[in-house]
C-alpha cells in the first residue's frame, strides 16, 4: 500500500537545493514558496512496495526454473529472474484450487503463484503459500504402453513421448468407460488407446486421472445360445455359424435378464444350457489383453 511522507524544509539554501533535485527526479511538490530568508516546501513522496527498506513483498507467479533442495526452488518469469523462494513448516500448499497438508513435489517447468511471509527480505524470499497453477494440465490421448496394476498406467500420447498417468482409489475414485458403459481398472490393457481426464490436483509431476475412457476394441459383441458353463470363471457360447467362443468372466461382468441388471459371477444360475439360455454379450479385452471378458452378458427373450 503507498504512503505520502510530509517533509517541511527550512532554509532557503536546503530548500532551493532540494527542490531542484526533486524536480529533476521527477518528485511532486505540492507547494512552495521561494521568497525571504526562509522557505517552506511540503512534499508528497510515493513509497513503492518493491523499497525494500521495511516495505512490504508483492506475491510473485512464474515458473519454476530449478529446485534447489527439499525446501526450495527458483522461480522466474518475464519480469523476474532467479528468485528463490523458500519455504516451511507454516507454509500453506495448494494444487489447483485444493488445499493439501504437505509440500507437493515441485518440478521443473511447473507454474507457481507465491505470496511471501512477514520476515520475507531481497535475499530471503519466504513463501506464506504456493500455489501450483494447473494451467497446463490438459486431457491426453494416446495407446496405453503398459498397466501398473491398481496404480498407474504409461500412456504414449506421441511419438517418444510417454506420460505417467496415476490411478485413484480415494474419493472420487477413477472411473474407466467403454462407450457408455462403466468398466473396471482390469479392463485397462497395454494397446488399448484411451482418452484420459485429469482431476483437479493433477500437475506435470503427478498426472492423476479422473475419468478414462476407453476408445476402442477390436473385440466385437457375439450372440449365440450358451453350451457350458465353468461355474464363475467361464462360459462357452455357440454362435449363430456353429463357433464356439470362450468368454471369461470378471469382477466387472454384469448379467441382464429383462429389467434386472445384477453381478454376473453370484448370478451365472441363469444361464442355462438346458434350455439353452439365448445371449447377447459385449465383450472387452481381459486382462491379459487377449482373452475376451463379458462386460455385459444379456439373455435374449424367446418367443
């Protein structure tokens, strides 16, 4: 905030002297007058936030050039260069617009908005709280490369460039999509391509995934009569050119039977071989990326 500072000179002498200085540095004079021995001049100078003499820091946005060590890195941008900024057990993080309860990872390259701490100087820049901008997190598209289990998947988005994208298992949870139905993680298999969506705390060091759907599948939806069932682990479906096809079943698989919609595996009771039950399944690749697991298993009314 500036402040006006009220200086009175005395002496005709100081008086002339000074006021010929402030109008070549370009100060305001509010008044002054010149005539007799002596001489009154009241000034209104304007102290900038930037003074570093007692005067307060401005918050500061840039991008983080390097990181010095675990609590420390340098930020710079357009109008500044090579600040380190530091920070402490009182600093306050946010990622996005979510407050977290520790540091983050900073890395290169990130976007950053810091407001300093009192005690903040030239030399010792302070954070009261970092804020990592997301402002270049934005959704990817490519060919999943490999699957790290529940945690995370690399995703090739280009050519020789492979991205780490993390899976969430907390609230809300990462959701998998195959056209408009909801699949599972086991469903996520290395050349599948996918279009992912990023949560709101993702930053360039710990892509997280909101949302991934699936793109597409060579594996087509079949439709026959079921010929055996291998209690909850498989079924054999003949198809309508007399071909046997082994469909595997999941944690995931659903069974539709008119309006009812329930688990598969804790309802394979109705598919029946005698008669045999008329199905429709939609298939997606299992997990081991070639055996084709049910996602939907619908029985087909006979008339």
């Amino acid at each position: 905030m500036n402040r006006n500072l009220k200086v009175k000179l005395t002496r005709s002498a100081s008086a002339a002297a000074i006021v010929a200085a402030l109008v070549v540095s370009g100060a305001g004079i509010a008044g002054a007058s010149a005539n007799g021995a002596r001489a009154s001049v009241t000034l209104s100078v304007r102290a900038s936030n930037h003074d570093h003499g007692g005067a307060k820091f401005r918050p500061i946005e840039g991008t983080i050039t390097s990181v010095v060590i675990s609590t420390s890195f340098v930020v710079s941008s357009p109008r500044l260069t090579g600040v380190t900024v530091t920070y402490n057990a009182g600093t306050k993080f946010i990622v996005g617009h979510t407050s977290v309860p520790a540091a983050p990872v900073f890395v290169t390259g990130e976007r950053v908005f810091v407001t300093p701490a009192t005690g903040s100087t030239a030399t010792t820049y302070i954070a009261a709280t970092i804020r990592i901008v997301p402002t270049k997190i934005h959704p990817i598209e490519g060919m999943i490369s490999s699957v790290n289990g529940t945690m995370s998947m690399a995703v090739t988005v280009r050519r020789n460039v492979t991205m780490t994208v993390l899976f969430s298992s907390v609230t809300p949870a990462t959701v998998v999509t195959m056209g408009h139905n909801t699949v599972g993680l086991v469903n996520l298999v290395a050349g599948e391509r996918v279009h992912v969506t990023p949560t709101s705390t993702s930053t360039t060091a710990s892509y997280m995934a909101s949302k991934i759907a699936i793109q597409s599948t060579k594996i087509h939806p079949i439709e026959g009569v079921v010929a055996s069932v291998n209690g909850t682990t498989s079924m054999v479906v003949t198809t309508k050119n007399n071909t046997p096809v082994t469909v595997y079943f999941g944690l995931e698989s659903l069974l539709a039977n008119g309006t009812t919609v329930a688990p598969l595996i804790s309802n394979v009771g109705s598919l029946t071989t005698v008669p045999p039950a008329h199905v429709h399944v939609v298939l997606v690749p299992g997990p081991s990326g070639s055996t084709p697991q049910a996602l939907l298993v619908r029985i087909q009314p006979q008339s």
